[in-house]
C-alpha cells in the first residue's frame, strides 16, 4: 500500500477553478491518496465532485470538510449553525448541540462526505486568543466534554466521522498556529483542564486532530503534532486512544517551521500521526514518507501501523454508502429556531427607546479578514425588520432622533492576528456609540461588547442565519419591552 494512503488533499473551490480541482484530484489518486478535504465548494459542486472521486479511487477514501458550523460553513447552500460558543448558550444547550450534529452529518452524508472535522474540544479560557473563542463549547471543562460527546455520538450514529480537536488543548493560546508555533507556558497540573474534554471522548470519537502548539510543560517543546510524548503517550497510552490521529494542516507555518532537515510530513508520522492533511506539496509529501520508510525500519513500522489503522476505521464509515443519504427537508427550520433562541442580550435589557413603531437605522462595521458572504452583511437583518413591521431608513447619514442599530462582525478566523476589534474598527464603533440611541448588534463574541462597557445584542457569528436570528429576537425583546 502507497503512503499516499495517509494524505489529504485539499480541494479550494474558493480559490480555484472546477477543472484545476478537477486536475488536482487526478494527480492526487495517481499518488493514492487517502482522501480531501473540501473548501469554500457549493454543495452541488461537490457532491458531483466526490462521486467522480468515489469512481476513480482504488479504495476507500476520506471527503472531508470543517463542519463546526453545519454543512454549511464549507459547502455552500447548505445548512449553517451557530458556532459551539452559541449552541452552549442555548436554553436547551444539549438538544440543540444534537440537532446540529445530526443534521450537519445528514447533509454531509447526502454529498458522499464521512469525516467531519469537528468538534472543537479547546477550553475557550484565554481572551486574547485569536482563533478559538466562539468556537469553543465553553470554560468549564466538564461542560465541554458534555456538549462534545452529545455532537460526537449524534454525528457518528449518522454514519460520519467526527474529530475532536486540536490535542491537547489550543485555549491557552495568544497567538495563530496558521501564523507561527503558539507556546502554552501553563503548568501539567492548570493544563489536565484541558485535557478534560478529550479523555471523556477518547473511548467514542473516531479520529482526533493534533494542534501545532508547544507545551513545555507536557514534555513538549515543538508543536504536539510532532511530539511522541504527546500523540503516542499522552493520547494513546494515557488515554487509551485506538482511533485516528490526524494532524491539523501541513501547510501552517505553526508546524512547517519546526523541523529543520525532516520534512514535516515524515515527523509527524514519527510522532504518531495517522493522516496527514493539507500538504503544501502533494507528490513531494509522499515521496519524503516513502523514502524515510525506505530508509529507517522505525518509520516503516509506523507506516505499516497507520496504513493499518486508517484501512480498519474507514471501513466504518464508507463514503460511497448514500443509503441514508436524502436530504432532510426540515432544516433551515430548525437551525432558525436554534439560532434565534442562542441570540441573547449583553449587560442590560434592550432600551425602551428601540421601538418597533418608530423608525430607525441600521449600520453596519465589517471586522473580519474574509470578504462578507455574497449578501451584503446586514442586508437580511434589515429585511427580517422590514418583515416585523419596522420602518427601517435607508443607509444614510444619522438624524437626530433616529435610532442607530449597529451590526459589527468580528469572528474567529485564520491569519487574523487577534481576538479583538481591529482599531479600525473600534475607533468606528466607539464614534458611533458616541451619539445618542445607538443600541449594537454583535456577530462575535459576547466579551467584545463587555468590552465596550455598553449594553447590546449578541448574535454569535456571520453565518447567513444569524442575521434575521438577531432581527427576530430583537423585535421580540423589543415589543416584550414596549408591553
């Protein structure tokens, strides 16, 4: 069996074209490789997709995406979900944990997909961390590991892979393992909180990816993906863990830095690592496994395990079995009801002076890396308004005695640099709040407007369903008041 088994690919419908997809994928199986991982695709795009892969492979392969969203974060068109942060917030925190990874896994599933990267099982406990935040389930680590293992076991009865990740832990952090080699300076003893979560799903999930991150404390020097002590200690004797070790992306400068001569590819199998995922350079990649396990009987073994494990698990979770694989037609049904119940007020009531029967504007600050969806951030949260009966202005300058609702996006995402408003932004909020009747509306994370010392609407995340989530129950909040 080739080496090219343990890789996946990635295919960027966001950045390239069908037919240079189209090619990747060609070259990829020519390598053998075990599977892909798909990006910014729209879903009817990548089912077609996975069905000329599920043709072409040798074997059985891995589609896989980021689904800690729902289907819909990397396929579009399909189902979106509030982020963990949100889900934990939601009165009925556990059903609504189920329901999304139910129905994430239903909608993946349909496509052809069988891994699910995701959930994320990091302690949201570090507010300068840049990546994790509303990600996160929580603080509590005994919380976290709840809500991980009702996604977990929702989205595998499915017939879906899920993976826990980033082992052991990526909630200390202050900095962006896509952008450099994070360091958790936390003692063994404050860091078996973080540890919590994956020991409770150890024995359940499928696969766990490892995080680029050093933990000196553990043992850990360069990123865990890289370390012994780490993957095949900590996690497999420790723990006890028999599923899937699958790195985070190879091309992060988080791990690509850390290894001198070895490719980072060889080391991480080295470690522990089952699947490799995202290598810069495919064929490269699988040249350097194959030549290490050429030349070092440690590495062949290692090869030999993985090629193994990876055979074993696959097979239950076959990517060519659609028996099940109808889409629900209820679901955008449910992910509104689950997103408009996660929205929910930040220091204080919604004003009085916000009414439905006066007229008022809406404003909006874009404080995210990534360009807006292709509807204009804002567009349906005015028109959820307009629906509700409010007599929403057109975008203008601001008229004394007109209410200002302010939308500020600020989430989570890779290479951003920080867990806080830019200051190009805040400086614009902080004009904005600065007059009279100005009530936000935050898509990011409820500590952002505690922040601010000011009272608002936090509504999580940017996905389209957020929007007229946060209109509908500011209306509610709104009338609720005015009664």
């Amino acid at each position: 069996m080739s080496a090219g088994r343990l890789f996946l690919e990635a295919l960027r419908l966001d950045v390239d074209s069908l037919d240079d997809v189209r090619r990747r994928i060609e070259v990829a199986l020519k390598l053998d490789a075990g599977g892909f991982i798909f990006f910014g695709a729209e879903a009817e795009a990548a089912g077609r997709l996975a069905e000329e892969i599920l043709a072409a492979a040798a074997g059985p392969v891995w589609l896989a995406a980021d689904l800690e969203r729902g289907a819909g974060q990397h396929l579009r068109g399909l189902t979106t979900f509030p982020p963990p942060g949100a889900l934990a917030h939601h009165p009925e925190a556990e059903e609504a944990v189920r329901v999304a990874a139910r129905s994430t896994a239903q909608e993946a599933r349909a496509l052809g997909l069988n891994l699910a990267l995701a959930p994320v099982l990091d302690l949201d406990v570090e507010a300068r961390n840049p990546i994790v935040g509303t990600r996160s389930f929580g603080s509590d680590p005994a919380r976290v590991a709840e809500l991980a293992m009702a996604w977990i076991a929702s989205c595998q009865a499915e017939g879906v892979a899920a993976c826990a990740k980033h082992f052991p832990g990526h909630g200390r952090t202050t900095a962006d393992s896509h952008a450099e080699l994070p360091v958790v300076h936390a003692s063994r003893e404050i860091l078996q909180a973080d540890l919590a979560p994956f020991r409770a799903v150890a024995a359940d999930v499928a696969c766990v990816m490892s995080a680029h991150v050093a933990y000196p404390a553990l043992g850990a020097d360069g990123p865990a993906t890289l370390e012994p002590a780490i993957l095949e200690g900590l996690l497999r004797s420790d723990m006890g863990f028999t599923g899937l070790v699958l790195t985070d992306a190879l091309n992060m400068s988080g791990v690509r830095e850390q290894t001198g001569a070895e490719a980072p590819e060889v080391a991480a199998l080295h470690a522990g690592c089952d699947l490799l995922l995202y290598p810069p350079d495919l064929a490269r990649a699988v040249t350097a496994v194959e030549q290490a396990a050429d030349a070092s009987k440690v590495v062949a073994a290692r090869l030999s395990e993985s090629l193994a494990r990876v055979g074993r698990i696959v097979t239950r979770f076959p990517s060519d079995d659609r028996s099940n694989g109808s889409m629900p037609d209820d679901l955008a049904e449910k992910a509104a009801a689950i997103s408009s119940a996660c929205a929910a007020t930040v220091g204080g009531d919604v004003p009085g002076w916000l009414d439905p029967e006066r007229p008022v504007r809406v404003a909006t600050i874009w404080d995210d890396r990534e360009e807006p969806a292709r509807v204009p951030f804002g567009l349906l949260f005015r028109e959820m308004l307009k629906t509700a009966g409010w007599d929403v202005l057109p975008p203008g300058p601001a008229d004394p005695g007109v209410p200002i609702i302010v939308l500020v996006a600020s989430t989570p995402q890779a290479w951003k640099g920080t867990s806080d408003l830019t200051l190009t932004a805040r400086a614009a909020l902080e004009g904005i709040l600065a007059g009279d009747h100005v009530y936000p509306v935050l898509f990011g994370h409820p500590r952002l407007l505690q922040g601010l010392g000011h009272p608002g609407l936090c509504a999580w995340a940017t996905e389209p369903g957020m929007e007229p989530a946060a209109a509908w129950q500011l209306d509610a909040l709104a009338r609720r008041g005015a009664n």
